[in-house]
C-alpha cells in the first residue's frame, strides 16, 4: 500500500502533470508578452484616447465604423492583400527551386548557402535603406544595367518609387527578397525529412524529374510548405518596416498598407484609438486564415 508520502513523487511523475509544468512559463512569457499589448490595444481601440494618454472615452464601435468609411483604409486592405499574396507566391517558387539546388552537392555549396541567408540574418531596416539607393533613379545601379542594356531610355529614367504601379512592384520584391531565406530554409528541412528509401523506390518505380517531385516530393513536402507559408502570410501581413521605409505608403497612397496606415494614424497624427482600431482589423482575418491552413496542413500530412 503506498504511503502518504509516496503520493507528491507519484503526481508529479505523471506525464500530464510534466508536461503541464515544463510547458506552463514559456505559456506565461507569452501570454504577458503577446497578451497585454493585445488586450490594451483591443481596450483602446473602443476609446477616443489620444497621443500621450493610455486611456480615453469609450466610444464603442465608432473608431471601426469611421474607419470603414475612409477611403484610404480600404484601399489599405487592398494593398496588404496583393502585398501579401503576390510577395509569397514569389516566396514560395523561389524557395522551392532555390531548395532542391542547393540540397544537391556541388563545388561552393555552402557559399551559395552563406548568400541565400544573409538577407534573413541583415537587419531589415538597414537592407530597407539600401534599397533606396537601389532604386534611385538617379544613382541606381539597377537602372544603369537596364540603360547598359538599351532596355531603358536615359532620358526618361523610370522612377522606381515615385509612381504607383512600380513603387508596389518594388516593395513587393523587396519584401520577397526578405522572407525568402525563411521559407528556402523550411523547404531545405523538408527535403532533408524525406527517408532515402522513398528515393530508391521512387527511382526503381522510373519516378524521376518532374514526375518524382509532384507524385513523390510534393506529397512530403506539402505539410512543411503549408507551414512556411502560413509563417509568411503572418510575417508579411504584419509588417510595416519595407513599405514605411522605402514609400511611406506613398504615392498617393497607393502602397499605404494596413501597419503604416495604422501608424500614421495612431502615431504620426496621434489617434490612438484609431490606430488601434485599423490595426486589429488584421487579426480576425489572420486567425481564419491561420486555422484554415492549419486545417489543410493536418490533412496533407502523409504517414
């Protein structure tokens, strides 16, 4: 018969009761990192508080309602839409080429590795400025090959940043050129994941090319892109540092975003609740499209 003593050691031996206590202060950490700014930015965001005060009149619905009938903001969630799903369909065929390269072995491999990182491990902010200067019409290198080649006019320089189409154009590749490393990194994981006894067969099956990468390696991988995407959408989504850096939501708005709408209003002209307001606007949508993917990830998975 066990003692009175012997019941502490046998409850905490328990795997439920482990796991519960490993797990319990990385859920704490986030709860209060993640967690308090989210309830105080959802407080607010039925406020009219302002610049310098954390809190204000309740207000209710009023700051949504307003901000539905802004013109800007709706073209705001327009932009981060085409942002989003342009930037990581890029995302996702470059990886997914860049990946299969470099799993293979050859002569410089690990520089080429090296070069495919680096943009993930730059900070943003200084790659952000540097691409300024990279589309600059005046002093851009990127420019200079397009007249070297005869592919542009150099008295009629197209102005990367300055007119709409191109200024979207821009910030969409730059923000490619940022997450890439991310998800080539993801799909190296999966690739890697894949037993070698599944090549042999396939190879014995005459599966190869083409063929071996959509009936045997896309199957695999699938659960692992859905994740690299899924962490995309959500990077992307979120982010204001490309847009606000290299256009500042400009020209005539037409790349202002939801976070440098948000920003502009909450920040720069002081509305807090407002801001708030703008930018939670973002959450239902990315919950839904977080469970959904989630969802297709669970199913895809291949045992």
């Amino acid at each position: 018969m066990r003692g009175w003593g012997s019941r502490p050691r046998y409850v905490t031996e328990r795997r439920g009761f482990l796991a519960t206590l490993l797990i319990s202060p990385a859920v704490i950490f986030i709860g209060v990192l993640v967690g308090a700014p989210l309830g105080l930015a959802l407080y607010l965001s039925f406020t009219d508080a302002t610049a310098g005060s954390l809190s204000g009149k309740w207000v209710g619905l009023a700051n949504y309602r307003s901000a539905l009938h802004d013109q800007i903001f709706r073209d705001a969630i327009w932009h981060t839409v085409l942002f989003t799903v342009i930037s990581q369909a890029v995302v996702i065929v470059c990886a997914g080429l860049l990946a299969h390269a470099l799993v293979r072995k050859f002569r410089g491999r690990w520089l080429l590795r090296y070069f495919v990182l680096l943009p993930w491990a730059a900070p943003i902010a200084l790659t952000a400025i540097g691409f300024l200067w990279f589309y600059d019409p005046q002093a851009s290198i990127f420019t200079w090959f397009l007249v070297k080649l005869h592919l542009v006019d150099p008295q009629h320089l197209p102005n990367w940043l300055g007119t709409p189409h191109a200024a979207m154009s821009s910030i969409i590749t730059v923000q490619a050129w940022r997450v890439l490393p991310f998800a080539t990194v993801i799909f190296l994981a999966g690739i890697a994941s894949i037993p070698q006894e599944v090549d042999d067969a396939a190879a014995m099956d005459g599966a190869t090319g083409l063929k071996k990468f959509w009936y045997v390696s896309l199957p695999l991988q699938l659960p692992i892109a859905i994740v690299a995407v899924l962490f995309g959408i959500v990077f992307t989504a979120t982010d204001m540092v490309v847009p606000y850096i290299l256009t500042n939501g400009g020209p005539f708005n037409s790349t202002q975003v939801l976070t440098t709408w948000a920003f502009q209003t909450g920040i720069n002209a002081g509305n807090i609740g407002e801001g708030a307001a703008i930018a939670l606007f973002m959450l239902p949508l990315l919950a839904v499209v977080t469970i959904a993917m989630l969802f297709f990830a669970r199913r895809a998975e291949v045992t």
